[in-house]
C-alpha cells in the first residue's frame, strides 16, 4: 500500500512541475525545489 500511496504522490508532484526522487534507502521521497534569491542577493 505505502508504495501506491508514493507512486501517486510522486506522480501527482511530478505533474505539477516538481522534480522528485526517492530516498537513498527507498523509505521515502524527496522534493527538489528551485532556489530562488530576493533582488540584491547572492546571484543578483
């Protein structure tokens, strides 16, 4: 059941335009977020 549950969430994320992995260990998923920095910032 939990990897239904994760393969819909993970599905779910990735059509909303997240990038999504798994744990190293397969017990979980991880959501990979762009930076995004204020005016006058690091990258600016």
């Amino acid at each position: 059941m939990r990897v239904i549950v994760q393969a819909a969430v993970a599905g779910l994320l990735v059509r909303l335009g997240h990038t999504v992995t798994e744990t190293p260990d397969g017990g979980g998923l991880v959501v990979l977020a762009e930076a995004v920095f204020p005016r006058g910032g690091k990258d600016s």
